[in-house]
C-alpha cells in the first residue's frame, strides 16, 4: 500500500524526532516507545513505523529525515522537534545546537 502525502509527511517527522532523541547517541526504550505511539496515533502504517524502528533497536544512527519534503510545513515538523526536546523539562547543550541545525534545514535561516 503507497503511503498518502500525511502519512509520507509524519514518517518525517519520526525521522526527525529520532535524530532528536538520538543526539545523546543513543534512543532510550521509552523515547522509542513514545514515538511508536505518536506514529500510531497518527496512523502511520505499522510496516512503516517498524521499519523505522529496526535500524534504532540494532544500534544504529537513525535514517536522515528528508528535509525538502519536512520543509513544506516546516513549522510543524520544528514545533514537534522543539516539544521533543523539551519533554523532559531540561536543554542539554547538544539538543540545542541540534534544534539550530534543524532550523536552518527547515528555514534556511
């Protein structure tokens, strides 16, 4: 089954999310969990998402996401970056300097 414009979009959103979670160099079992969930909750394709998620339980860094197609709404693909980081109340270096990255990917600024 093709997956639809949405569904193609909130994969890269995933993807994003996990290069988040991944900054620290590793995703922790419930950063995996929580974004398992947020995939289904917006009905992303269960092969899609563990897909996704096979290369990140075998170790390794998470796919790209791909920015010209996140750039279409990028505001929500930052907002949904930001709220990530912020999840767990405190801003470790490395996340913030990921997020100015992110931004400028997304808004070329």
């Amino acid at each position: 089954m093709a997956l639809s414009d949405d569904d193609r979009f909130n994969l890269e959103v995933l993807k994003l999310l996990l290069h988040v979670a991944w900054v620290d160099g590793a995703v922790e079992q419930h950063e995996a969990n929580m974004l398992l969930g947020l995939g289904r909750s917006w009905s992303v394709p269960e092969a899609a998402l563990q897909k996704l998620l096979a290369s990140i339980e075998a170790g390794k860094r998470p796919a790209e996401p791909d920015y010209e197609l996140l750039r279409r709404r990028s505001d929500d693909a930052l907002q949904a970056a930001r709220a990530l980081v912020l999840a767990d109340g405190k801003v470790m270096p490395e996340e913030s300097a990921l997020l100015k990255k992110v931004q400028a990917a997304l808004l070329g600024g």
